[in-house]
C-alpha cells in the first residue's frame, strides 16, 4: 500500500482529532480529550504555533498522525516533545508508523535539536519494543508527574500566600 507523509494543515485538524480520539480509546481513556478541532486550528497555525504535525496520507486520507513541539532541556537545550504518535487500527503494521516517527526524528536533527522525547505507557509493549529498536533510550527511573487545571487552582487555592 503507498502512503505518504506530509506536514498537517488546518484542513486536516479534524483528522487529527479523529485520531487523537482513537487513540485515547486505545490507551483506555476514552472521555479524556477535551479539545475541538478549533483548539487545534487556533493553537496550531499562529505566528509562533504551539505545535507542528506530520500527517501519513492514503489515497487522500488521513490514516495518521505525530504531533510534536519545541522544548527545552537545562541539561540539554533545545529538545522536541513527540505528544501523539497514531495510526489507524486498520492501517497499522504497514510502516505508516515508522515513516512519523522517522520524519519527525528528522525534523528534531535538521532543526539542530538535541534531544527528541516522548513517553509510551508501560504496558504499551509493541510501542516500547519498536522505539527501543531504533535506539532510544527508555528511561525507568523517572516518574511523570501531571497537575489539570482544576487540580492547579485548589493547589494555587491552598498557598495563596506565596
């Protein structure tokens, strides 16, 4: 099967958000995204964009996606984030995959960052296996740590007198 992989437009936010949906349904939360195809559109495409995308294309449609942003590392300095790498169930085991994956390792090299990152969940093992194949290096002994906004306000709530 021919695909080919391209950076995202505006056009193709609501894909995105298809996408970013099924993969909230795989990774067992299901009622967990939030955002709107305006979210992204808004977020996306403006002067300094909070993120960028690589869209895998099949007879123009969208069966993919890996959304990325800058970082930055005070051991490293310039870093990338890869947030969401995700295909479609029917499309996967085709490369589709690797071809993001490997087009946005390229984006991080060719615009000088010096460390791409990202987190697969434990017990994600066909993701883990494969990113442990291309070298990366999987980092055991760091916990992620998260605050939502209704979390951040009772935390700002109990030390106001900072």
């Amino acid at each position: 099967m021919n695909f080919s992989i391209r950076k995202g437009t505006k056009d193709d936010m609501s894909s995105v958000l298809e996408l970013i949906t099924e993969l909230a349904i795989f990774e067992n939360e299901p009622d967990a995204v939030k955002i709107t195809v305006n979210d992204l559109i808004e977020n996306g495409f403006k002067a300094s964009p909070e993120f960028r995308t690589f869209v895998a294309e099949v007879d123009h449609q969208v069966v993919g996606m890996a959304l990325f942003y800058n970082r930055f590392s005070t051991w490293d300095g310039k870093s990338i984030h890869l947030e969401d790498l995700v295909v479609k169930a029917s499309f996967r085991g085709m490369g589709i995959g690797k071809a993001l994956y490997s087009k946005v390792i390229e984006y991080a090299y060719v615009n000088k960052a010096n460390r791409a990152e990202w987190v697969v969940l434990d017990w994600n093992k066909v993701a883990a296996d494969f990113y442990v194949s291309t070298g990366a290096k999987m980092l055991e002994d760091w916990n992620l740590c998260q605050m939502n906004r209704t979390i951040m306000k009772q935390y700002l709530k109990g030390n106001e007198n900072i």
